[in-house]
C-alpha cells in the first residue's frame, strides 16, 4: 500500500500497483466472514449484533473516506469504497455458501460490464440529474459504482474472501486449497490475458483481473495462514517472528492509512514538483514505510489495537443496544 502510493511507476508497473489494494479488500472479507461466525453458524441474536456492527463499521468508514477525500490528494481514497461495499455485502453474511459464490462470480463475470454500462449512462445525462451530479455530494454514490474501485467488481473480491472464512481456514487442507487454486487462477489468468494481446493492468476491473489478482491475494492468504499456523514448530516460530513487524502493521491498517494520507497530503504540499505525481519518491516511502514499522510495532507491544481501530470498536460493539438492559 505504501509502495503503490508513493514509488514512482515510470514507464511501466510493479507488482504492488492495484495488487495491494485487491489483497486488501480480500482480507476485509475474510474478516467479515470471521465476524460472522466463520464455518460455524452462530445463534440467531448473535447474528444481528454482528450485522449491526457490521452495519456501522461501514458507515463510520464511508465517513472517514469522505473526510479523506476532501483534503484532495492524488491518492483514490477506498475507505468509502469499502464502507459502501460492507453494507452491500451484510446479507452475504450469513447466506449459503453457494449464494456467495454465485455473487462472486457474477460480480467477476458482469461487474465490469455493468460498470461500463453505468458509465456510459452517466455520459449521456441531462437536465436535472447532471446538475445534481455535480454536487460534491453527490460524487461519492457515483463513484462507489464507477470510481477507481467500482463496488459491482470489488463485490467478488468481498464474496471471495467471505468464502475463505467459512472454509475453516485452521484446516491444512483449506490453506493449500488456497495456495493451489490461487496460484493457478493467477498464472491462467495473467499468461491467457497476455496470450490474447491485453495483458491485466492494475485497476482495469476486468474480469481477467478479477480472476489473476484475486487469485493472487487468495494464495498470499493461503500462504500467510499456513506459515503463521505451521504444524511444523520450527516454521511456526521462525515464520512469526519474521513476520511480527508486518503483523503489527496490521494490527492497524486503519490508522496506518488514514496517517498515511495525512502525511501525503503535507508532502504534496511541501516537496517540490511541476507533476501531478513528481512528490512521488523512493526516500519518501521510506520516510513512510521505515516510521510506520517503528511505531506500530512500539504500539503492539503495549495495546492490542491501533488508535482508530479501538474507536472504531468502541463506537460499534462496547456499548448497549436498544432493548439490552445493562447488568
């Protein structure tokens, strides 16, 4: 996420560009789908508290998101993106498993076309809605459909990750599942697509991207799930020492990217530049990358959150809901 936002790209990509942000909406719907009781099926009033929280965790990101977007960076801020897609995705919840699939699965197959589809509806608007489009307002339910992260795509990647969770993601088989079937669906999707003469670009939101970045972030899942739950001690305990400063980050993935955002928001304004992107720079993704270990990992050792995670919790499930009596 660091590298994609401030590593200059030049005349091509790297690995990270749109790859990091599927990874990452991946992983949210694997955490939903953990909320959610993962392959168990939780109590009926377990099951509402859930979506309540759920409910409005997605809110308060679509608000945070919004404050972010004013401050206009040359950063596309997903976090109202994701908040939209978290109340799109509450009925999934709880629903078969092969409801999920078929929603990722039309989402990858017609959410590019749908997206298109709207884009082309927008186009050609008049009259009263095209001055109410030009509310700034009104831009954030407009994007959600076709910005830079278009909900009708980035629902598979949501549904994918619900699908992960209810696997039983300790099963050793479910991690190599993953591994498998992730690695190839990335390999057949990048080597088709290119074989064709259109290679997956980051944020496409073709159906070919769906299927070789999201199968890419469901074998980094695959492949982190197993390293960090190795039956092998060994490679349990060398892997997660290894792996600690990165899992301190993300313990805070909220916070890192809303400092994130601040501070490229300052140095927009204090680098020198004639660009759009000439702030841009490796030694400013390391004045990013280098403090953002340091302190995360400083903050681990004493609180389990980060700071707008523990808001977040605090505003969403430590309190009573409307009918609870307190004891």
């Amino acid at each position: 996420m660091l590298a994609a936002h401030t590593v200059p790209e030049g005349d091509g990509e790297f690995v990270w560009d749109g790859r990091s942000s599927i990874l990452f909406a991946t992983i949210a719907g694997v955490s939903l789908g953990l909320m959610s009781g993962g392959f168990r099926r939780p109590a009926p009033d377990a099951r509402g508290r859930v979506a309540r929280i759920v409910l409005l965790r997605g809110i308060l990101l679509i608000v945070l998101g919004v404050l972010l977007t004013f401050l206009q960076t040359p950063i596309a801020i997903i976090l109202d993106t994701y908040g939209f897609l978290f109340l799109v995705a509450l009925p999934l919840l709880y629903a078969p498993r092969w409801i999920v699939a078929a929603v990722a699965a039309a989402a990858a197959l017609a959410g590019p076309w749908l997206v298109e589809t709207i884009s082309r509806g927008l186009e050609g608007t008049v009259g009263g809605l095209a001055t109410a489009l030009d509310d700034p307002w009104a831009y954030f339910p407009v994007r959600w459909l076709t910005g830079a992260y278009p909900a009708p795509v980035w629902l598979a990647y949501l549904a994918v990750g619900i699908l992960i969770a209810r696997s039983d993601l300790r099963r050793r088989v479910t991690q190599y599942v993953l591994v498998a079937a992730g690695g190839l669906a990335a390999v057949l999707g990048y080597a088709v697509a290119g074989a064709l003469g259109s290679p997956v670009l980051a944020h496409d939101d073709s159906t070919a991207e769906v299927i070789a970045s999201g199968g890419l972030a469901v074998a980094v899942v695959g492949a982190l799930v197993w390293l960090t739950s190795s039956a092998a001690a060994p490679v349990r305990r060398i892997s997660t020492g290894a792996l600690w400063p990165l899992s301190a980050v993300g313990s805070m993935p909220l916070t890192i990217y809303t400092a994130q955002i601040l501070g490229i928001a300052v140095a927009v304004e204090v680098v020198p530049h004639e660009e759009w992107l000439g702030w841009q720079s490796v030694p400013l993704f390391f004045a990013f990358a280098v403090p953002s270990l340091v302190l995360a990992c400083v903050w681990r050792v004493v609180f389990a959150q980060g700071p707008l995670e523990w808001l977040f919790s605090r505003l969403t499930t430590h309190r009573p809901w409307p009918g609870q009596r307190k004891v």
